[in-house]
C-alpha cells in the first residue's frame, strides 16, 4: 500500500483525530509530563527515589552509644564500618540519659545499643532508636547493618567452638543500590506505564463515541465498526512503545544505557495491544465510561499481578534486556507477549465484526 493510499484510509484519519484529541486530555497530559520529567531527570531524580528505595543508600554518620559487659566485642566489629561513629558508656542508665539528652560530654547519640553476655554465653542485644522521622529509618538501617556486622564478627570468633553446621550467611555484595533502583524500578515503570494509560485511552475513545452518540455519524463515512475500532486501538497501541522510547533516548541523554531497545519496544508494544485490546472490548460491552474505566484497572492490574506465575515477571524480563543479560527465558516470553498479543487483536476484530451496531 502506498503512503497516500495509507494517509487516506479512514482508519488512518480516525486515528488521527484520536491522537490529537488527546492535547485536550487534562489527566492524559499531565501524565505524560510526569513520565517525561522523570526520564528527562532521571539523573538527578533517582538519588532522591533511591534513598526511599534503599536508605542505606544515603550517606549520613550515625553516633551509636554503646554500653554493656560485651560492649569492647561490638564495637572492635563496627571499626572499619563506615556511617558508624560508637561511643562507649559506662552503664544503661548513663545511656538512657546521652539518648534523651541528645549527647554526652559534647558528643551526639542518635541510638543505643546495650550488648551483654548471657549465663549460656549468647549475646543478647537491645537497641533503642527515635521514632517518627525520617532519620529513625536511617539510624535504624544502620543498626541493623552494625548488628549483622557483628553477627559475623562473632560467628567466625566462635567458629572453633561450634560443634554443628549453621546457615551460612550471604556473602556481602558490593553493589550499587542506584543501578539496582535504575534497572529494576524506574526503567519498568516507564516502560509499563505508557501502555497502562494507552488502554485507558481506548477505554475512553469506546465509550465516549456511545455516549455521546457520535458513533452513529462515524458510520456515516463508507467504514465499518471493525475500521473505527481498528484506527481507535492502533493509535492508542502505537503511542506507547513511542512514548517508550523517548523516555529510553532521555534516560540515554542522563547517562543511562539502555540494552536491547528494539526487544524493549517489542515488549512494550505487545503490553500495550493486550490491554488496549482489553479496554476496546469493555468499551463495547459495557458503553458506559467510570464502569468500564473501573473494570478496566481493577483487571489490569489483576492481570499484572498474576504474572507472578510466569516463569519470569514482565519486570524481571524488561530489566534484563535492559542490562543487557537476557536468558532464553526472556526471549521466550517477548516471543509470548508478542503471539499472545497478536492472538488476542485477531479475537477482539472477530468479536467487533460481530457486534450489531444499533444495540449500541
């Protein structure tokens, strides 16, 4: 088919005038702004996201009064760790009062830890940490880090007086939580949400031609219902995977490469013909706008969820293309997405052929 012949067929006009009708889409676009600041940003912005992400991640000193008759074992284990600061004191109560008083003798205590030997030669532990802010999370993130820290440190003292196998500990991972954040979390989310507000579009495109009863002067032009749900649903369907890959050229602009971007679009494509296929059908069995947005996101996001049972979640599959360490997995699932897709577009227009358009 020629390029003026494609320009001229009415699904491709109906695709037009839905595309442009989306400028006006208050919600939409502020949407699509959001998604735009996020990966024109993402440099920026995921050193804030992270530290809600991982608050280890975010670098702070932590002054921990120590105290207690294994107080020296604590704190020769915490020595080489770093947003730790340990200062020891003489007893509990001289403890409690540094914690309440903020400090001791011009030092600041954030927490306190009192470690004490037991009669069966354990070590029993109790922290104390502020609570409702948001340097409790810190200070209680790095408690926890100072403890495991000393879990080793005991473990491999001991090691010679142990008599039975325990469970090894994981080995520590030097590992940036950034590119853990960028890769897992904010990559994902880019690419799955253009598709999730393409089939909302669709939901609208569907049910706002019935309501408001224009449906009836489309069909007035030499096209069938099949030609208008077709120019409604490849429109809705070609604007994710294009939304998608602006945010990979953005997220490339801030210094963060992107793998495999044509299995990416492939991907996000496929997402976004399920669910706008999804949101085509509801419109027409239930040509009413809030019901059918409501059943459209409540079974999305069941859907989602449910993916859990596949061998790889969609997330998992888009962050290893991403870093560029597929498995014959995650192109077996791309290939999935795909047929499923295909399969599912070729019922949606058996099932629009179909329908008679006066019950509409």
């Amino acid at each position: 088919m020629a390029l003026s012949d494609l320009l001229s067929d009415p699904r491709a006009a109906i695709a037009r005038r839905d595309l442009a009708s989306l400028s006006r889409e208050k919600t939409i676009v502020l949407a699509l702004l959001i998604q735009l600041f996020v990966a024109a940003f993402s440099s920026f912005l995921v050193v804030g996201l992270t530290s809600l992400y991982d608050p280890s991640s975010v670098s702070g000193e932590v002054n921990v009064g120590v105290t207690g008759n294994a107080s020296d074992s604590l704190i020769a284990a915490t020595e080489e760790m770093d947003g730790i600061d340990t200062v020891q004191l003489p007893n509990e109560a001289t403890a409690a009062r540094a914690f309440q008083d903020g400090g001791i003798r011009g030092t600041r205590v954030d927490t306190v830890i009192v470690a004490n030997h037991g009669a069966d030669r354990r070590i029993n532990v109790t922290a104390t940490a502020p609570d409702g802010s948001l340097q409790t999370t810190l200070i209680v993130v790095q408690i926890r880090e100072t403890l495991e820290q000393f879990e080793r440190q005991e473990r491999q003292d001991r090691s010679a007086h142990i008599d039975r196998e325990l469970v090894p500990l994981p080995d520590d991972v030097a590992a940036s939580p950034y590119f853990g954040f960028t890769y897992t979390i904010l990559i994902p989310l880019l690419l799955f949400l253009p598709p999730f507000i393409s089939g909302s579009v669709a939901v609208d495109a569907i049910t706002e031609e019935i309501e408001r009863g224009t449906l009836e002067l489309l069909r007035v032009a030499p096209v069938t219902l099949v030609d208008i749900v077709d120019g409604k649903s490849v429109a809705m369907a070609m604007l994710a995977p294009l939304q998608a890959l602006l945010w990979i050229l953005l997220l490339g602009a801030n210094g963060i490469s992107v793998s495999n971007v044509p299995l990416l679009m492939l991907t996000v494509a496929s997402m976004a013909t399920v669910v706008v296929v999804i949101g085509v059908v509801l419109g027409l069995v239930m040509g009413e706008r809030k019901s059918a947005q409501l059943v459209y996101s409540v079974g999305v996001l069941g859907l989602f969820a449910s993916a859990v049972f596949l061998p790889e979640h969609p997330a998992t599959t888009v962050a290893k293309l991403a870093v560029d360490s597929p498995t014959n997995t995650t192109y077996a699932l791309v290939a999935l997405y795909a047929a499923v897709a295909v399969g599912l577009y070729a019922l949606a227009r058996a099932y629009v052929d179909r329908v008679d358009v006066e019950s509409l």
